[in-house]
C-alpha cells in the first residue's frame, strides 16, 4: 500500500484546484499550442511542436501525480484547543539562538513543505525536532549545514 500522504484541509484544497486547473485550462491551452505548431509544417524539424508536447507529457505526468496523491490521502486533524505540543498543522514561533532571530514556521505534511513560505515538513530535521515539543523548550535540528538551536517562543493552530 502506498504511504499516505499527510495534508491540512488548505493543503488538500489547494491540490484539487491544482488538478481541476490541469484538467481544464492546462489541457486546453497545451492542446491549442499543439494544434498551431503543427501548422508550421514538417513536424520532424519543428522546435515549437517538441516543446509543446514536452510540456504536455510534463501536464500529464502532473495530473498522474496528483492523482495518486490524493488517492492516499490522509487529512491532519487540527485541533483547535490543543496548543500545548507542535504537532502537524501547528504555527511555531521560534527564536533561532545562534542569530537571535525570531522566525515562524508552520509544520506540515511533506506533499505540503514549501520552506521559502514557512511550511516545512514533519520529515524535514527541523519539522522532526520540533514535533511533540512543547513551548519555552529549546530543540536542537540536525541538519546537512550544521545543528541549529531553536527555542519554541509559542505554539499556535
């Protein structure tokens, strides 16, 4: 059995309009992109026709993919009342001790993780570190560039 993928009520909306997208606009537009190059002639030399069915197998590969996703799904319960410990769906407020830094980070499932945004993975070193722990603690994550040492200043849904 595949590994169920772990997504928040806003993880799994933004996947199915994600695919709804694909399945729609996407298809119709790389269709239409197809059909023109096709009229500029020998389809053997022709760059714009390679690229655009490039783009379509890169489409379908997608819709496959997020097909299965949600296939596996399982939604992540986020309790309203329960602040105590950071489990998935929590925002962390942490203080990074070696920059004294304050940053905010928002545990979720991997098929979610978008560190640039704030959404890190549960799998993530700094997702696993912080996961169970509870506010005023401080949790080391063991990552590829070093440990780093994060003080949990507030837990919140």
């Amino acid at each position: 059995m595949a590994k169920a993928i772990k997504l928040t009520d806003e993880g799994l909306k933004k996947l199915q309009d994600e695919l709804e997208n694909l399945k729609t606009i996407g298809r119709t537009e790389i269709a239409e992109k197809i059909k023109i190059a096709r009229g500029y002639g020998d389809l053997s030399e022709n760059s714009e026709y390679d690229e655009a069915k490039n783009e379509q197998a890169k489409i379908e590969a997608r819709i496959i993919e997020l097909e299965a996703m949600l296939k596996n799904v399982e939604i992540i319960a986020e309790k309203k009342s329960a602040t105590k410990t950071v489990t998935i769906g929590s925002k962390v407020k942490v203080l990074d001790i070696e920059f004294d830094e304050e940053l905010e980070f928002r545990v979720v499932g991997s098929a979610e993780a978008d560190p640039e945004n704030g959404l890190i993975s549960d799998e993530s070193p700094v997702g696993k570190a912080l996961l169970g722990a509870k506010a005023g603690v401080v949790v080391k994550a063991e990552t590829p560039e070093g440990d780093i040492e994060f003080k949990i200043v507030a837990i919140s849904k």
